[in-house]
C-alpha cells in the first residue's frame, strides 16, 4: 500500500502512527518532496471524484483564484493538483488502485478489513 501525505500535516501523522500501531504494511509518498506524477493524480481523481480529491481546506486552494475554483471538473481538478500538490486530498491511501481519501473511522475499518 502506497500512502500520499504531506510531512507537515497532523492528520497524516497521525495516519501513519496508526498504521504503524496497526501493523499494516505501507509505503509513505510525501507529496511535497516527493511530487506527484500525471498517472498518479489521473488515478486518484478518477477514482474519487474531482470534489473528494482537492482538499477545500488547503491554504493552496483559498490562494488560488475564484475562476479556479468554479466548476471543478476532473479535468481541471487533475491540472490544478499536478500544479499544485498539496491541494490533494490526503492522506491518500492506495490498495493496489483502491483508493481511500482522508483518516475517519470508515478509512480505518477499510484499511483493518484489508
């Protein structure tokens, strides 16, 4: 399993220490330092949604524009988060190409279930 954070995030740390606790198996993708590839954000957007795959709450998305953020379609969302990393949801957790999008008692019973 692939797991796409971001270092400075406490909910990603905390993500982590889970899964560490947990001892599930994981690879950690810092999307700052690590970036993120085309297929990559294809992958994530299509398999969430552009709606679930841009975190709202980001200091990057209340920077961008007001024409950036209207009608965010899959297209758009793929662009803005491959300019921008960090507007990606996260953590991220990628299962052989199951993709789950934040850390909620629903993420954890999926990540348990295996």
């Amino acid at each position: 399993m692939i797991v796409y954070t971001l270092k400075t995030c406490d909910t990603c740390r905390k993500a982590l220490k889970w899964l560490d606790d947990e001892e599930i198996a994981y690879t950690n993708h810092d999307v700052r330092a690590d970036g993120l590839d085309e297929a990559t954000v294809r992958n994530v957007v299509t398999a969430l949604g552009a709606e679930k795959a841009v975190n709202k709450r980001s200091t990057t998305w209340r920077g961008l524009s007001d024409e950036q953020k209207q009608g965010l379609t899959d297209d758009s969302a793929m662009a803005l988060i491959l300019a921008n990393p960090t507007l990606m949801k996260r953590p991220v957790f990628d299962r052989a190409g199951h993709y789950l999008a934040g850390f909620d008692a629903k993420v954890q019973g999926a990540l348990k279930a295996g």
